[in-house]
C-alpha cells in the first residue's frame, strides 16, 4: 500500500528488509504486544537491498559469547520454523544443509586464535572441531594444505539455509497478523521533548509514531541523522561468484574461510565463493559498479591454489551487494538511543545480518513490548557503545 491506514502508529518500522520484517513479525505474534506497527519500505522489491544478495550462511564459530547464542537461536529457529510460525502446514519448512565452516590458519598464531575460539564454542554446546593439517587433509583430501596449520570445523548447525522463504514468511505472518508494510520513504524525523513524534514520507505524509525502530540497513546512517543521531554505518562493497567445476569435488565443499579472506563453499551442484575488495572504502547508497578484476586476480587464483581440483572452472553467475559495515567494530548495534529513548536501532550487522534476524528481531520486539530483552540477554550490542567509544570484541569477522 502507498497510504497509511491511520496517522499514529504505536511503532513505526523504518525498512522493510530482513530485520524491519522480524522485528515486526516478533511484536504481532506477541499476546503481550497490542500495538499498532507501521512498517515503512522505500523499494518493495528488495532488489537492492541487501538481504537480496546475502549468501544465506548461518555459524556458531565466533568468538564472542554473545554472538555464538544468538547463532545459535538462529539454528533452534531454522529446525522449528514452522512451529515458531504457528504450525500452518502452509509454511514450509526450512532444511539446514550442515557442510559447516572451515576456518584455515596458516600461522601457529592463527591456529593459537583458532583454538581459543574452539573452546569458547565447545563451552557453550557448539560442536567446533580444532583439526590439525593430517585432519583436515584425511577429511577432505581435495585441499591443498602446504602452507597450513590447524583449522577449525563444525557441521552441526552450521552451512546453508532458504532465507528467502524465512524473510517472505515474516512479511506474510506480519501482515496476517495485522502489522501494515508502506510503500513510502522517510524524509524527515520530527523530535520533540519526549523524542521522536512523527515522520515525514516524500509525499508530505506525516504520521505519529510512540516508538521508532530504525531498520534501513545500509541508510541506517541516514536515517539516524534526520533525527540528530549518529551512527557509525556505512555501505560497503562485498562481492560473490558462482562458478561451476570441470572436475567437481566427489563431497560437499565446507565453507572454507582461506587465511587470505577468500571464502568458498558448495552451492547446490555449483560452487560460490566471494571476497572483501582490497580497497574497501564506504561506498554510495546506489554504487553496485562490478569489480571484474577481483576474479582473475583475487578469487580464482586463491580458490584453484586452495583445491587444486577448481584449476578448470567457469563463472555462472555474480553480483555485488553491500553490507550494513559498522566502522567502529562489525558487530550489531542493538537498543534505544541514550539522547531519545523512544529511537531503537537494529543496525550495523556487517555480514552477519541474516543468520541473526530471528534473535536480534525478538529481542528488539521485546524491548518495546517489555522494556528489557527476556529470552536472551543482548545488552552486550548496545548502541550507546559508540558514544562510549567502546568496541564490542569479535574476531571472528569475514
């Protein structure tokens, strides 16, 4: 719809993409929650968006135990998501392919880094492996492990999963459920005393709101700063390749993080694999020019180093997508603004967005329905960390 049904609205929503669409799933199924939600989507299309380019990857190797229990909320939500929809057979349900991820260190510093991070997974239930080069190389002997040390595997709730069908049926519970999805974009943000009062849509259109979620991913920046607020939230290039293999693997390929950043994996009978820029600056909102290089002279030459079986492949498919790049420590930023309590971002995901959309949109819902985060405690991804210029410790990042 292009007209809101009313002028005031308990919460509004700004963007519709994964996080906007959870957050707002998460509040209509609460019985607690009786509220109004305005969800306000500039594209509805997604095509630019970039839960519209995600990998749809999801992982319990962090290095942070925050991260690590929201994961694995995520993988609990995946196996029972038709349960968590309410249990109408019409939702489908939702296979996680477990091939994990393969971290490679190709330093004993690396490997020391590795490990720790193994025992903080191993500690919380998550079933991480620290494998040395004779592991690694009987498990999966299509590696070439010259320059390589240790690595870390885990295949429980770890690979692939449909995050297309779990972002369609959160807009489609949402709006069963009552929550309104506008086509519209925000212009302005009006602040009163008490906080933020009302937005402004391009066509002059201003509605109410009691609370504001900013939702709007890469314009999350913006978006704050109609309301006098600063984020560190920039869009930034990341780029995927799928390509198809002369002499295919005779096994599934694990998500292989190689000590170069390069990271591959199976993709159906094809393979994807994708990349950081060597030059990674913020770029523009509408910047999705196609590095064409990146691939003959960063991605192949790693991938067919790394399996030598790759030597003979052929790209089928490729795009750019940006990430919602935290500048200040790639990790979320999460809860009310300390300068306008009623202003809650859910923002900053740098890669991570997807896999933790069913945790990070609960708790949000949470928050507004019961003014603190129940199910799980998210208060380490505070927002008010940037004023504080306190990083929130990952490293973990791809």
């Amino acid at each position: 719809m292009t007209t809101p049904n009313r002028s005031a609205y308990d919460v509004v929503i700004i963007g519709g993409a994964m996080h906007g669409a959870s957050v707002a799933w998460w509040l209509s199924r609460d019985d607690s929650f009786n509220g109004t939600v305005l969800v306000i989507e500039r594209d509805p299309s997604y095509a630019l968006a970039s839960t519209s380019h995600t990998n749809s990857c999801i992982r319990q190797q962090f290095s942070n135990e925050a991260n690590i229990r929201v994961s694995q909320f995520g993988a609990e939500f995946i196996h029972s998501f038709r349960d968590f929809m309410g249990g109408d057979p019409e939702v489908p349900k939702i296979v996680l392919q477990n091939f994990g991820y393969m971290y490679l260190a190709d330093t004993s510093e690396f490997a020391a880094e590795l490990k720790q991070a193994q025992r903080i997974q191993e500690s919380l239930g998550a079933g991480t492996r620290h494998m040395g080069r004779e592991e690694i190389a009987s498990a999966y002997p299509f590696y070439n492990l010259d320059d390589i040390v240790a690595g870390n595997h885990n295949t429980v709730n770890e690979g692939y999963f449909d995050g297309g069908t779990m972002f369609d049926w959160f807009k489609r519970m949402g709006r069963r459920n009552g929550v309104e999805f506008l086509h519209g974009e925000v212009t302005a943000i009006t602040r009163g005393a008490q906080g933020v009062e009302s937005v402004t849509l391009a066509d002059r259109t201003a509605i109410s709101c009691g609370t504001l979620v900013n939702a709007s991913g890469p314009r999350a920046a913006a978006t704050a700063r109609m309301a006098g607020l600063e984020i560190p939230v920039a869009p930034r290039k990341r780029y995927t390749f799928i390509f198809d293999a002369a002499h295919p693997l005779e096994q599934d390929l694990p998500l292989t993080i190689d000590p170069s950043g390069v990271h591959f994996r199976t993709d159906g009978r094809y393979y994807m694999a994708g990349c950081t820029p060597d030059a990674d600056p913020d770029v523009a909102f509408d910047d999705f020019d196609f590095d064409h290089s990146l691939w003959e002279n960063k991605v192949w030459p790693t991938v067919a180093t790394r399996v030598p079986q790759f030597e003979a492949v052929k790209v089928i498919n490729e795009w750019v997508g940006h990430y919602a790049y935290n500048t200040l420590d790639q990790n979320a930023l999460l809860g009310r603004a300390a300068e306008c309590e009623n202003f809650i971002f859910v923002n900053g995901f740098s890669g991570h967005g997807l896999q933790q959309a069913p945790a990070m949109g609960r708790g949000i819902a949470e928050l507004i329905t019961f003014g603190g985060y129940r199910s799980l405690d998210l208060r380490a991804f505070d927002v008010n960390r940037v004023l504080r210029g306190k990083s929130f410790l990952e490293t973990a990042v791809i």
